[in-house]
C-alpha cells in the first residue's frame, strides 16, 4: 500500500497542472497511474481503506529507503573513487557510483516532497534529515549541456575557461539596481543580468535556464575560435562579445535600418560589453518564450525594441521593479507570456482557427506573411506600448458561418496587410509581363523588317519607332492588372503601396495617351508634302530620354555594385522616390541579389 498515496498525490498534482490531458504522454501518464491506483483497490475486495496510516508508511518508507541505500556514506564513497579514479583509472566505478547516488537522491526529493504536501505536521528529526538531503540533490537540476545552475562534480564543460570566462561575463554588473531581497537565486551561483531580466519582465523560469545555457553557448564558441583564455579568471574577449551581439541582433539593425528609425542604442560602438550581452539576453529571452510569434521575426523586433527602452528606465533606479507592460495588476504577477505574447497568439489562432481549413478564400482572413508585414512600416508603432488592445490590429474576426466571414467591429478590423490572392488566368501575362512586352516587341519589330524586305530606311525606321507606343501600352495593361490584383486589400495596405500602384496607372496612362499621340502626327507629317518632320524630331527626343533614364535606372538597380550603394543612399529622399516607383519597398527579398562578377558573366547569355 506504500505505492498508492505516491500514485494518488502524483495523479493530483497532474490533473491540476493540465486538468483537459492537452500536454505530451500527460493522458498516458494519467491512465497508467489511475490502472495502477485501480489495481490496488481491487486487493481490498470492497473493504474499506484506512487512510490514518499512509503518512505513517510513507515515512517509515522514507527512513528504510536511506538506511538500506546508506545514503550517509554515498557521496564520501564518490570523493573516494573520484580523487584514486585520476590515478588508477577507475572511471566505470565512478560512473556507477554517481548514477546511483542520483538515483537514490531523486527518488528521496519525491517523497521528500510527497510528505510536505501530505502533512504539516513532520517530527522535527525528520524534517532536518528531509532538508538535508534535499541539499544534496542540487546537481540533479534539469539542463542540456551546462549546468549552471546546479553544482556538478562529473561535468567536465563547466572547467572549460571559455565557459568560466562566459559565465563571467552574464554576472550582475554595477550598473543594474538590486534585486529584492526575496527574490530566489539558487545558492550554486550568484546572480547574474538575466535574473534582472527574469524579475523584471517575468519570464519563465526554465526559459531562462535555457536562454543562459544558450547564451553562455554562443559565447564560448565564439571565444573559442579567437583564443582559449589562459587567464586565473578567464575573461572574454571584446570581439567575441561584439561577434555575438552583431550575429544576434542582426535582424533588429536591417529592422531599424529599412524603417529608418535609430536603434536604442544611441552610439554602438561607445556600449559596454555588459550592455551588450544584456541586450543579446534579452532578445533570446523574448525568442524563447515566443511560441509561435517567433514566425513574425519583424512583431520581436518591435517587441524588443520597447522592450530595451522600458529596461533602460528600470535600470536608473536603485531597486529594480516590474515593468509596466508585463505587470498584470492582479494576482498573477508579472508575466511576459500573458501580457505580451499571448494577446498577439489569441489573435493569430482567431485568425487561423477561421480559414475553414484552407478553404476560405485568401482575402476573408489573415495569415503569419500578413501580421508580421504589419511590422514593415512605421504604422506599426499606432500600437503602442503597452499594446492598445482597442486596436485594429488585435480585433479578433467572428466565426465563419455558411462561407461568409464577418468580423468584429465590422470594417474596423484589420485585414490583408499587402497581397490578396486572386485565383484568374490574367496571372499568366501579370506575373510574367517582362517575357510578354520582350516576345511582343521583338515579334513586332521584327515583321516590319520582314515585310520590308530586309531594308533599312527612314520608311523602316518610322515603323520600328512604332515599339514605343507598343512598350507604354503594354505597361498600361500591367498597371490595371496591378489595380485588379490589389482588390481586397485597399483599406489595409500600406497607404504609400497604394499610392505607388494608383501614380503607376495615372502615368502609365498619360503616356499612353501622349507617346501614341505624337507617333501618330508624326505619322500623319510623312504624308505631307515639304514637312520638316517636327513631331518625329520631337518623338524620337521624348522616347530617347525615357529609354535613356530607364537605362540608367535599370543600370544602377540591376548591376550588384550599384544596388549595394543605392542601398546605402536610402536615407536620400529623391533615391528612395526613384527606387520605389520602379519596385515596391519590401523587407524580405531586399538584398537577394548575384555578385558583381556573377552578373557580368551571365549577362551575355
């Protein structure tokens, strides 16, 4: 009967953490409990169960189990072995001996644990034996690879000065206020800035075990391909710090670089390695506890960015204190899951739960593409921070019923962000009008030379002239294809991309209009008698200058070299103009382009 008050308190406490069985193995682990709970009362054959003795028996269980382990002399045993192991050897025994004292200590925690649910009221004796073994179980902490939380006598990686140096490094600095006094750091370590960061912003615990791990991973490594610390306290070096910072914060940079806002760092180059790795720690500690945000990389940057700023206040006081936009005011606390990410899930699995599983058409609902582009433009900061909940952005939409979606708060809500797929066979000239203007110039171009004969002459010449009204209609019919295709998405895109699309149809437009008017005057001039030809001159200058500036555009935009430093006069107002009438600004795909000797070499062909 030993075995069932720790089957009963073990399916107790399950069922209170996941009462619906929605985690991993939980139903299996609950049915394997309840069978065996099942088993044992089937023994008493209806009889009643006395439960008065339960505690009793888990106690006298708890004294035997030591006794019979001689848990007293476990831990002298693995000194013994492990200080003669270097010398003979004996490393297998070793092995052994360790695993079974953690075993042993293990199982001692769970009834441990188990009694100080069950009962207050432990002999006192007991009590001092329970919190001293609990002591020793201090390397039986959870970790993947380092454990810095817990003291360890058989890991070898936590000698390694590249580790010791980057463990260091995560240290409390000065610069950071005080922790409060309650706050709990285990006794193995002493604090370091993502526990400043834990308190702060409420992150999970054993996210933040992760994140130090990884952290202190990136580090070492890095450090490791400079140089090995040979130093008494090995301490790492600044490039390493630098080489990480920039590796992990990449994106956030390009992020603040594409919307041209400054970064919050105001001089990067003038911020402490400290700085530095607490903006690292911090990012994975918002990556690490993302869920599924983490397929909008632009919404982190967003986040981390407040995030920095609301950590830079904190950070002039002497106390350190929760931070508004993660503090609940309630009795949960301060949680960064449930005051930052979980309103964006909410959101997204609204969103997801009402595609009638990919049936619904693709303008009536929003995917992971139409969230995170929201964070391409600078009307992502409408969102505020803390989020403003009464934003469009998080308006959640209403159930579909009978294939019609309607949403909350009517158009108020927001919807595609910047494409809309529309299922037609106009795609087939719309997304391949390069090759369609090229065949139908060239095939143009061509037959006038055919039914010339081969001559070249000014007769000739006027015809061939006639691909320029060809190229401008043809670039007409592109623009309406870009306004048919755009439908659904006007009210929510980017009011610069509608723009773009709506400017593109007005000159496109007139210069059908103009181009094919004076072609046709100059037409019109051949038939006469004594003409001066004044509208060919003027035509032939017009279309010289429009082939010339296209020329040149597409010579800057086209040749690798002159991309990267068109790129690095974005901050030019007349560049950007120039750049964003010939292609949309978008943040992914910006920089995709062959090498400079690439291109030169594929360009004959």
């Amino acid at each position: 009967m030993k075995i069932q008050p720790l089957c009963e308190h073990a399916y107790s406490l399950a069922q209170n953490l996941d009462p619906n069985s929605e985690g991993r193995g939980v139903l299996q682990f609950k049915t394997g409990l309840m069978s065996v709970i099942k088993q044992k009362l089937a023994k008493r054959e209806g009889g009643t169960i006395d439960r008065s003795q339960d505690i009793a028996r888990l106690q006298e269980f708890y004294k035997s189990y030591r006794e019979s382990n001689n848990v007293d002399k476990l831990q002298e045993e693995e000194m013994q072995l492990r200080e003669s192991g270097a010398l003979t050897g004996n490393l297998g025994e070793l092995e052994r001996t360790t695993v079974k004292r953690k075993r042993v200590f293990a199982t001692l925690k769970v009834l441990g644990s188990v009694l100080e649910q069950l009962t207050d009221e432990l002999p006192e004796e007991l009590k001092r034996v329970i919190e001293a073994d609990a002591t020793m179980t201090e390397d039986l902490i959870a970790y993947n690879i380092i454990p810095l939380d817990g003291q360890t006598m058989t890991n070898a990686i936590v000698s390694f000065p590249e580790v010791r140096a980057a463990a260091a490094a995560l240290k409390y600095f000065q610069g950071l206020p005080q922790l409060p006094v309650d706050f709990p750091i285990p006794a193995s370590r002493s604090p370091d800035m993502l526990d400043f960061l834990h308190y702060i912003f409420g992150f999970q615990k054993d996210n933040v075990s992760n994140q130090r791990e990884h952290v202190v991973h990136l580090l070492a490594n890095e450090q490791s391909r400079l140089r090995i610390p040979d130093e008494t306290e090995p301490k790492l070096d600044e490039a390493a710090v630098q080489k990480v910072f920039l590796k992990s914060l990449d994106n956030y940079i390009k992020w603040c670089s594409y919307l041209c806002i400054q970064p919050v760092w105001s001089n990067l180059e003038a911020a402490s390695k400290e700085k530095k790795l607490l903006f690292v720690s911090l990012y994975f500690l918002i990556w690490g506890e993302a869920a599924n945000v983490r397929f909008l990389p632009e919404c982190l940057c967003y986040i981390f960015h407040h995030m920095v700023r609301e950590m830079d206040e904190i950070s002039r006081q002497q106390i350190a204190q929760p931070a508004k936009s993660c503090d609940s005011n309630s009795e949960n606390g301060v949680s960064f899951l449930d005051q930052v990410i979980t309103p964006l899930y909410d959101v997204i699995a609204a969103e997801a739960g009402n595609n009638d599983n990919g049936r619904a058409s693709h303008s009536s609902w929003r995917n992971y593409d139409d969230f995170n582009e929201y964070f391409w433009s600078l009307n992502c900061f409408e969102l505020s921070w803390p989020w403003r909940p009464t934003s469009s952005f998080f308006l959640k939409p209403k159930p579909r019923t009978k294939y019609l979606l309607k949403t909350a708060g009517g158009s108020q809500r927001r919807g595609k962000t910047s494409f809309v797929e529309h299922r037609t066979f106009l795609h087939l000239y719309h997304s391949f009008h390069r090759l369609w203007i090229f065949l139908v110039m060239m095939f143009q171009g061509l037959t006038i030379i055919a039914f010339n004969d081969g001559k070249f002459n000014s007769k000739t010449l006027r015809e061939i002239l006639s691909l320029g009204p060809t190229f401008v209609v043809m670039k007409f019919i592109e623009s309406v294809l870009d306004l048919i295709m755009m439908h659904g998405a006007y009210s929510t895109s980017r009011r610069l991309a509608v723009a773009r699309i709506f400017l593109r149809f007005v000159w496109y437009s007139c210069a059908s209009v103009f181009i094919s008017f004076i072609y046709v005057k100059a037409l019109q001039e051949e038939s006469k008698q004594n003409s001066n030809s004044v509208f060919l001159r003027f035509y032939m200058i017009v279309v010289g200058i429009y082939a010339g500036v296209q020329f040149f555009i597409s010579f800057l935009m086209r040749i690798p070299a002159c991309h990267t430093m068109t790129n690095q006069c974005d901050h030019w107002p007349f560049i950007r103009f120039i750049k964003w009438m010939r292609q949309e600004r978008y943040y992914v795909g910006r920089g995709m382009y062959e090498r400079t000797t690439d291109f030169i070499l594929s360009s004959p062909w």
